[in-house]
C-alpha cells in the first residue's frame, strides 16, 4: 500500500492518497498483532496450519479491500471485498464496469494484489499443502523437502528460491509485453496479472483491446509457463532434471494443452466460423491457454463461436494447470490420479483377487493419497452443486448460476453465460450473491478442505 500511494501521489502531485491512510491502518493493526505475540513459535501443527492459513486469506481481504472504499472505486463494502478476493484468489472477475476511467493506482492495486496472491498460493501448495495432506498433495512431500536428497530442505531455502523465480519470469514477462507493443504501465499490470494467471486487465476489452499478435503470443508463452510448477524451474536451474510426478504433470498438461488447441482450431474451421487455420489458431490458443490455466484474459468472445464451445470451455476451466504453480482448478495431477484409480477399478471389476496398483505413469500411489484426492474432486463438485443452487434461489437462472460458480471455485473468472462473460463482468449482481461468490473464490482457492476443516467440530475438540 505504501509503494502505490508513492505512486499516486506522485502522479497526481497531491500532498496526501487514500492508500496512504490505507497503509496507516493495516501497519497500527500488523505492529498490534506483532508487539501481543512476540513469544517464539518453534513449531507448527496441522491444526495451526489450517486455522492460520484460513483466517490470514480472509484478513488480508478485508484490509486489503479499504483502498477500494476510501478511493470510492467500489459502492459498497461487498464490492470491495469482491474486488479484493478475486485479485488475491487470482481469478480476475471484476464488478468494475469502467475499467479504464478508474485511478492508475486502483489500477495497479488490483495487480499488485494478484500478485502478491500467486506468489501466496504457490507458498501454500508448495510448503503447507503436502503437510496438510490435502487432495493428495502429501505425494509431493519427498520432492519438496526431502533433505537426504538435499533439495529443499528447509522452509527459507523453498522461498528465497520460487520468489526469484516468480519475480524473474514477471520481469521477462514485462519486458517483452513492452517490447510487443504495451506502454510501460500496461506492461507491468499484465506482466504481473499473467504470471499470477490472474486476468485482471487495465482495459475494459481485455487483451482484445490490443488485437495484437505478439502481445497475445508474449502472454500465451507466460501463461503456460506460470502453469508449470515453480519448484520445476529451480530444478532446472541445479541442473537435476530428473522424472517425477511434477515433470510427469508438465508432460500430460502440455499434451492436454495441444488437443485442446488443435481440436478446437479444427473445428472452428470445418464450421466455418474462421476462413483459414491460422486465425482459428490464434484465437483459440489464447484464450483456450487463458481458460485451462486460470487465467481468465481474453483476446476475443468466444461465446460468440456457438453453444458447443460454452460447453467445451466449462471443461477447460475445470482442468486446470499443475500444482505448485499459480494456477487454480481441480489441476492434472488429482486428474491423472482419477484416471489411474477408474482403470485400476475396472481392471479389479471382473477379477477380485487381482492386485493393481493405482499408477500414474511408473509412479504408485498410496491409497491414502488416492482416498485424498477422491474427496477433494467430491467436495469440488459438491460445492459447485451447493452454490449453484443457492444463486438459483437469490433469482439468477440456472445456467448463470453454474456458469458463475464453476468461474469463481475454478479461478478462471469470466463466465460462459454473457452477462458474465468476456464483455460482461459480475456488477449487476446483488450483494448477496457476490458474497457468496467471494466464499467460492476462497474455497476453491485454498483447496476447499483447508476452510472447511476450521468449521467442525473435531478441529475445535482438545
């Protein structure tokens, strides 16, 4: 808060910025906090994780969503938190109708919050995840902090590392999103909104605005690559690439990747909605990468392409990248997972005392993990059905529901409906149900378990 209301105030040459004040407040709160408990703490537990993880997600929201009320972006609180939540979630649904007429430093708030939300996120799946155990993520353990075979051994190590990481494939991003024809602040905006697979925009149309090719190739390449795991390039960087589940997922994302591309660019063509192949390639390779990865940019309205693609692209959002990155979904490892226990299922189906592992490649999976997956894909669905049916009774249809839904747990941000589509945005829709959709974007981001979990009664039993 402090940098951008340097920034505002430097741009507006005025002697004073609500993101001062902003800032004023979150330090009296953070230093309170910090000077009630200075005892050292040693040690984690599993129940400390869930509640500090739950309960930090959910306060910086709150705080982070003061700059939108002083600044009067938003008309209400639930507008703010709305704003708030998605930029740290990084699903980039917005309830701004004029993006472009809205203050430079709202403008850079809302990248810097999904910013600062990828690189959490990717902490979290990384150092908490596999300590939790959640959805399977204990398979990753070993690879992250295994200290026998010295890779990330300690917490600090993991840290220091995926930050240089993030903040160098962010700085890439920006310097070749300028290159391609952005002017510096667009630049760094959407470098920061793509590396976080965001899809905050400085601009009402989104990358449509630009209708340039290398802007929309500079941002395809990076959001692919900000699907991949980021403990995958330091990896690289020691020179130990080795096979694994995380190298397994980056394989099978990229091989999903290229179906859905090809498939889809084929098919616009035989329908005739594009002329020639390279057009349908383009169009659809973006915003195909931009769906899959959560990300939610666009370069067109692809609901305008016919009922089969809005269908089509609830299936990509529920993709999803790999975990470990900032890409949000149910991710292709738990897929891959899935897929290893049917055909395990259905080898075992006619033969019961036949032994088959679950495998993912060469790799077995545990039974606990695969128990921990199974649920959180249940849970995930369970959630979308819950959700769904609560914004069908607050008065929205069916399909905008589910559409909305699916949007939000997912990450991905726009819709397949047009009100909430690409040209549409989130706005017009009550307080209520922005609210719950704020809960959504946080359950799906946290991984649904790590909120839950907080809210029964064993977690408060002694």
């Amino acid at each position: 808060m402090l940098f951008v209301a340097g920034y505002d105030i430097y741009i507006t040459s005025a002697s004073w910025s609500p993101f001062l004040s902003s800032a004023l407040f979150c330090l009296f709160i953070g230093l309170s906090l910090y000077l009630s408990n200075r005892a050292s703490v040693d040690n984690i537990s599993v129940r400390q994780g869930y509640l500090l993880t739950t309960s930090s997600w959910v306060i910086i929201s709150l705080l982070g969503a003061i700059p939108f009320m002083l600044y009067g972006s938003t008309d209400n609180f639930h507008d703010a938190i709305f704003e708030t939540v998605s930029g740290l979630s990084t699903t980039g649904a917005t309830i701004l109708d004029d993006i472009e007429s809205q203050p430079r430093a709202i403008l850079l708030w809302r990248s810097m919050l999904a910013a600062m939300g990828g690189i959490g996120i990717v902490m979290f799946a990384v150092a908490l995840l596999p300590f939790l155990g959640i959805g399977g993520m204990q398979m990753f353990q070993r690879e992250n902090s295994d200290i026998n075979d010295k890779f990330m051994p300690k917490f600090h190590y993991i840290a220091k590392r995926i930050f240089l990481v993030y903040f160098f494939l962010c700085g890439l991003c920006t310097v070749s999103l300028y290159l391609a024809g952005m002017d510096w602040f667009d630049a760094i905006n959407h470098a920061m909104s793509t590396t976080a697979t965001a899809g905050f925009s400085t601009k009402n149309k989104s990358i449509l605005f630009y209708n340039n090719v290398y802007i929309e190739i500079v941002i395809s390449l990076f959001m692919v690559l900000c699907s991949f795991p980021m403990t995958f390039y330091i990896v690289l960087l020691q020179n130990k690439f080795r096979q694994s589940l995380r190298t397994e997922q980056v394989v099978s994302f990229l091989r999903i990747l290229v179906f859905y591309i090809m498939s889809c660019s084929l098919i616009l063509v035989f329908s005739g909605t594009y002329d020639n192949f390279w057009t349908a390639l383009r169009y659809s390779s973006f915003n195909i990468i931009s769906i899959v990865s959560s990300t939610g940019l666009t370069s067109i309205n692809y609901l305008l392409w016919g009922n089969f693609f809005q269908a089509l692209f609830i299936v990509f959002a529920l993709t999803g990248g790999c975990t470990g990155s900032t890409s949000g979904s149910i991710k292709i490892f738990r897929w891959q997972v899935v897929w290893a226990y049917l055909k395990q299922s259905l080898s075992t189906a006619v033969d019961f005392n036949r032994v088959v592992p679950v495998k993912v490649k060469q790799y077995t999976i545990s039974s606990t993990a695969v128990s921990s997956v199974l649920v959180f894909v249940i849970l995930f669905f369970a959630v979308i059905f819950i959700f769904t049916l609560l914004l069908s009774f607050l008065g929205l249809d069916m399909a905008t529901s589910f559409s909305a839904v699916v949007a939000c747990i997912t990450n991905s941000g726009p819709g397949v409906v047009g009100s909430i589509g690409p040209d549409g945005n989130y706005a017009w829709m009550t307080n209520i149900a922005k609210d719950c959709l704020s809960i959504v974007m946080l359950l799906g981001r946290l991984e649904i378990l790590t909120i839950l979990v907080v809210f029964t009664k064993t977690f408060w039993r002694r």
